[in-house]
DNA sequence: GTCTATATCTGGATAGAC
DNA sequence: GTCTATCCAGATATAGAC
C-alpha cells in the first residue's frame, strides 16, 4: 500500500481531498453504480481534477471497494441491541421494521446499488459477515416453544419481512408511473408503511 | 425504417440470422444489463459477426429498446383473465401469487433488469399500460363492502405481496452468501413460497 | 499535492470487398 | 447478407512540470 493517509487534518481549514473525493464518488457510485459511473463526473463533484482520483485511490476498481464495502455494511440496520433486548420476537421484527425502513428513506439508492453490485460480482458479500437471519430464527423459535406465536418457516416469514421494506425503494420508478403519484405522495406512503406492515407481522404472527 | 424484416423463413431451414441476434441480445441484455453489455458479446453467442448487428439492428441502443419492450411486457402476469373470473379478492391474489412466482422461477433475470433499466430511464415505463394495480383495487373494494375482506390500504396491501414475490429473486446472491445455502435450496424454497406466502395473505385479509 | 497533457485501450459504428 | 478492416469517441490511467 503506498496510498496516503490524510495526515494534514489538524493544520488546515479546508476538508482534505481524500474526503471530498469519498463523497464524490459516494454520490455517484451509489446513483449510477459501477458501468454507469465515469471517473470525470467523480473528478468534477468533487471540485478536483481526475488525476487525483488515481493518486489517492489508483484504479476505479479500488475506489468502488472503498465505496461498496462502507456502504454495504450500512443496508440492514444494527441489530445487535436489538437482539439481546427483553422483548418477544414480534416486538422485534416490528422494531427492526421501523428501523430498517427508515434506514432506507434516508438512503434511497442503497438497495438497487448494493443489490447491482452483489449480482456482478458476489465475491463482495462473502467477505461481509451477515448474522442477521441466524439471530432473528433464534429468537423466533424461544417464542414458538413458548407458544407465544404461528408455527411457520421463520426463513419465509423474515424474507417476507425484508421483502416489504426493501421492494418498494426499489419498484418506486414503476410505482409511481404505473399508479400516477408524485414523489412526495410516495414519501407519504413510506412514512405510512411501518404501521401498515406492522399489522400484517402481528396478524400471521399471531398464534 | 430501413431494416430488413425476415423474409426467407420459409425457404431456409436454418433460424435466421435477425432471431439469432435477437436471442443472443436477450440473454446478455438481461444478465448484465445495458451498461453492462458488449457487443462482441452478443455478436459471439449469436455465432456471427458484430457488423451484423448494426446491420441488422442499426445501433446498441435500438437492439435494447426491442428486447426491453418484450422483456417489459412479461414482467408482471397475464391478469385479465383473472380479473374477469367470478372468485372473491382473496382468491384472485392467491392464484396471482402462483402466476407471478412461476413466471419468476422461469426467468430469474427479469426483475433487476426491468428495474434497473427503469431507473436509468423512466421513459419506458411510461409507454407501457400497467393497470394491474387498479384491477385489483376494483375488486378489494368490491369485497371490503360485502364485509368479506379486512379494512386496510389495497394499495399497502398489494405493494406488500409483490414485494414478497418477487424480492426474493433480487436478493438471491445476499441470501444465498449469507445463509449458506446452494442454487438447488434457493429453487426448493421458491417452489414452496406461493403456499407460504398464500398462508399470510389468508392471515392478513380475515375480517 | 495539484495540475496539464498525453498515452493506451476499449467498444460502438462504418466502409467497402465479396 | 456476410465478412474484414478500420475509424473514432470516450474512458481509464500515467508522465512530468510546477
């Protein structure tokens, strides 16, 4: 590695380079995804010219990995409290679908991007560690045995859980043509969504 | 229009050379997209020259918009038929369900290229009729005054069981990476989703 | 560290022989 | 209609001055 690390934080005003370009690319990466990106809309974002991009990241490739790998870690929410919280596991698909769907009004372009990526080239997500499924299923059958909820194959059931958070940000293209509403109408509906799949959870989860 | 339309189908045995390319176009478009795509590639499965593409089809852009728009149009289910059958709501997004889910099983790639070409431009989208929504709406209303249905948002409720159907197949490689399960797992747990998700659509709309 | 200029390569499109 | 050869634009990457 002979990449620099920004050292100069402390004596100058000004954001450093290495963090204008992350957010450049940041916002481009995530919009247009790897094939559709261009190092030069990267390059004007930011305010600098392109051939910084390679002295601080040498190759498109190794800036995307930077990207990508920050990104990903965000597109399911922390659910680490969450788990180790005293509450049934209704209460916690509901917490984590309020979680997960506000995680993504605020990242909107998360999901197609991640997902783009992943289907390219999967390698990335190997590396990821991703217990989430594991964590939910085991909470899921403390309840069964308890008789506190359904008995149903918890892998479908969190897929569908996931299924209607994530899909819509990524339909809403086709949503909002196919049905003729306007994006703050689909932002309405968003902010609305929570509640709605909440009642779905306790409705099949209810024994 | 200066494109030659196929003509010497009766007389040749051989599969002519514009069904060839439009083939080949369709399973490299749909795999990786219009970015994504060369026209090499195409040129190569289709076993001819890349001149002949531009020949036949003028330019890379042309060839997509015609497979998009038959890609397009499979996307969603035939659903006429099944508007117009005397069953009640529930039973007509039930056999939806299995529609949607079996068409999916059959092509996979469907869904993220149909998204990911709408995102970058949503002027397709705009072309296509898609009253599928509505349809359905007509016939929750229908229900819900005959108090056959629960009082919920139709449209809520239909975003929810199409995210179920077809987020699925987006999230293959995240699923399959994280879970560690193989190709042959991920088809046995399509094959018994329409029943499971059947299960929670019965759950959700019992008055 | 930052710039300009340039090298190099890739991929879509065309010309022209057959 | 089909091919080979080639053109040319656009994009990544590098060289070298400041």
């Amino acid at each position: 590695m002979v990449k620099p690390i920004s050292q100069t934080m402390e004596k100058t005003e000004k954001i450093s380079t290495e963090i204008k370009i992350l957010a450049a690319a940041e916002e481009v990466f995530l919009k247009s995804g790897y094939d559709g990106s261009r190092m030069q809309e990267i390059a004007d974002l930011a305010g600098i010219n392109k051939a910084m991009l390679h002295y601080y990241f040498r190759s498109k490739d190794l800036l995307f990995e930077r990207i990508f790998e920050q990104k990903f870690s965000q597109f399911f929410p922390k659910i680490q409290e969450l788990m180790a919280m005293p509450i049934s596991f209704t209460e916690k698909v509901c917490i984590y679908v309020e979680l997960h769907i506000n995680l993504l009004r605020q990242n909107p372009y998360l999901p197609l991007f991640v997902i783009n990526t992943v289907h390219k080239n999967n390698d990335f997500v190997k590396k990821m560690p991703l217990l989430l499924m594991s964590e939910f299923a085991k909470s899921y059958y403390t309840d069964l045995a308890a008789n506190k909820v359904k008995d149903l194959n918890p892998l479908q059931f969190l897929m569908s859980v996931m299924s209607m958070c994530v899909f819509p940000f990524l339909s809403k293209p086709i949503l909002c043509s196919s049905i003729n509403i306007s994006d703050q109408d689909f932002d309405t509906l968003m902010n609305n969504r929570p509640e709605e799949i909440k009642r779905y959870v306790r409705a099949i989860l209810t024994p």
